[in-house]
C-alpha cells in the first residue's frame, strides 16, 4: 500500500474509534501495513483528534526501528507479532472496549458465540496479563496469535484485532464488542445504568483493568450522600454516589470525559465480575506504578514532553 494513503486510514480510524466509544484519549493503537517489512502506526501520546496522517509513525515489523517526529505506540510490539504472524494482515487495531474487556476479566469458556460468529473473528482467545508495553503481554499475545487467532482479548487490558483490511478489522471490532455486551448478564442498559446500580451498592470498585489504574488509581469509593462525596473528592478523582452515579474532579474538560468514562467502563467490570463470582483486582504494585507512570510522565506529553508508555 502506498504510505501515504496507509497513514491517512491510520489518522482516520482514530477518530473513527474515538467516536464509537471504542477509544478514549490516547489509549489503544492502530497500524496498517506498507510492505513485507513496513506499516504506519500511531504515535505514542498524542490525541486522536489532533493526530494527522503526518504524525504516524513509520515501523520496521522485523527489527523495530522506525522513522516519524513522534515516538510509536510502546504496544508497537504486538502489531509487529501480528504482521509477522499473520502475511496476509493489512491492518491491526488494539482498543479498551467497555464490553470486551469486561469479559476478558473471567475468561470466556462461558461466552454465548456462535461459530460463525467465531469464524467471523477470525478465531478468538485471551492472552495471559501484562504490563502495557511489556514483552510479557507482548509475548503472552503472540502466543495466541500464533495459534492462529485474530481476536484476541488481554486480560485486565483491551482487544487486539487484525484483519485483511481495514474493513475487515474494524467489523471484528464491532462484533467482538456487540457480542461481549449480551454476555454482560447483570444488568440490562446503558453504561450510566451501569454506573447508577454500582453506586446504589454502596461500596468501592477497586481496578481491575489498567486504563483505570493509571487515570484513577486504587480505587473508586463509594459516598452516601453528596456532602460526603465532596470530601472524598478533595482525596479521589471519581467517587460513586447514591441516587446520582458518578463525581469527578478534573483540571480539564477532556480529563472530566475520560475520567466518566474510566468510572462507567470501571463499573461494567465490577457488575460483571461480581455476577460470574470472579474475584480479580489488580496488584497493588502494578497500580502504583501504572498511575505514576500516568501522572509524571504522560501528563507532560500532554504538555509537549516525549513520552513512551503504551499510548
């Protein structure tokens, strides 16, 4: 494919995902491959909506080096396994679905999936958890690549999907995700009806995945009124009240959107989790460094700073 047009559908499926909800900020990554040895890929920490085609960053799929004025995804690694694994993949999209991850926190020997559903994913499993941008998740993805998987679900993480096209990956995408959320059993609506029955049980939500790690931190507490939820709040960036769903505290308009959708993503997990009686938190290590790593590093980026995390 010629480069540029391979940048552009990289630009534009950002904001696609943006858009669907499949996405939030900077989190996830796209690529789409050149030639036998070469893709575009979206660059580490810049928003999607700012992104342009010029701003991709061009990777070499065997040996990792690449050429661009930004810095690629740190997850660069799972899309070289995927086009190295996979001759016929044009493009690979890695998301933080609601819905499927939510189902990758308990495994899925349970999932209602037909198989020309599974087929139409071009074959579905769940990695082993890793730190993002770590040769452990790397390697715990590639494995199941390797066994001849095009969806797979990462645990505690998101969604790696590669198809012959873009088309072909952004349906996998979508249906993964239709799926996932009519195996969501416990409660039948919306993300904010989520949100609303999680605050009406009166208890913390405790992270389960990363994204809320790194934004949130160890948890989500839960007030009982709104005095009380002032006061947790002057400690906390989201906290959960009855009657009334979610609060956040937040320096911009952006972090106030991603932070609500942290929190209903957060609560879709805990409902699920709390149904199929999964007990699955992450360490309180991984968090703290998650959430360093958010708050001293990728909030400069957001300043003009470089930064390297899986973003």
């Amino acid at each position: 494919m010629d480069t540029v047009r391979a940048q552009e559908l990289v630009a534009q499926t950002g904001r696609q995902l943006l858009d669907m909800g499949l996405v939030a900020r900077t989190w996830g990554n796209i690529s789409c491959r050149i030639d036998k040895t070469h893709c575009a890929i979206t660059p580490s920490g810049l928003d999607y909506r700012q992104m342009k085609a010029e701003d991709t960053v061009l990777l070499d799929i065997e040996s990792g080096k690449w050429q661009g004025n930004h810095k690629p995804s740190g997850e660069k690694g799972v899309h070289m396994a995927a086009y190295r694994q996979f001759p016929d993949a044009e493009f690979v999209i890695h998301t933080h679905q609601n819905y499927a991850t939510a189902i990758g926190l308990s495994g899925f020997d349970s999932l209602d999936i037909t198989e020309e559903e599974t087929e139409a994913l071009g074959g579905i499993a769940l990695a082993a958890y890793g730190l993002p941008g770590t040769k452990k998740l790397t390697n715990a993805v590639a494995d199941k690549l390797k066994e001849g998987n095009h969806t797979v679900l990462m645990a505690r993480h998101g969604v790696l999907v590669c198809g012959r096209d873009r088309d072909e990956a952004m349906k996998r995408v979508q249906l993964l995700e239709e799926i996932c959320r009519r195996n969501i059993k416990n409660f039948g609506g919306s993300e904010s009806d989520a949100v609303l029955k999680t605050a009406e049980l009166g208890r913390a939500v405790y992270a389960q995945v990363d994204d809320m790690a790194q934004m949130i931190g160890r948890k989500i507490p839960a007030a009982k009124s709104p005095e009380e939820a002032e006061r947790l709040l002057q400690k906390h960036n989201a906290v959960l009240v009855k009657g009334e769903g979610v609060r956040v505290r937040a320096d911009s308009e952006d972090d106030r959107e991603a932070l609500v959708m942290l929190a209903e993503k957060a609560c879709i997990c805990h409902l699920h989790t709390l149904n199929e009686s999964s007990k699955t938190r992450l360490g309180i290590f991984d968090i703290m460094l998650m959430n360093y790593v958010y708050r001293h590093k990728y909030s400069k980026q957001k300043n003009g700073d470089k930064y390297n995390g899986e973003q």
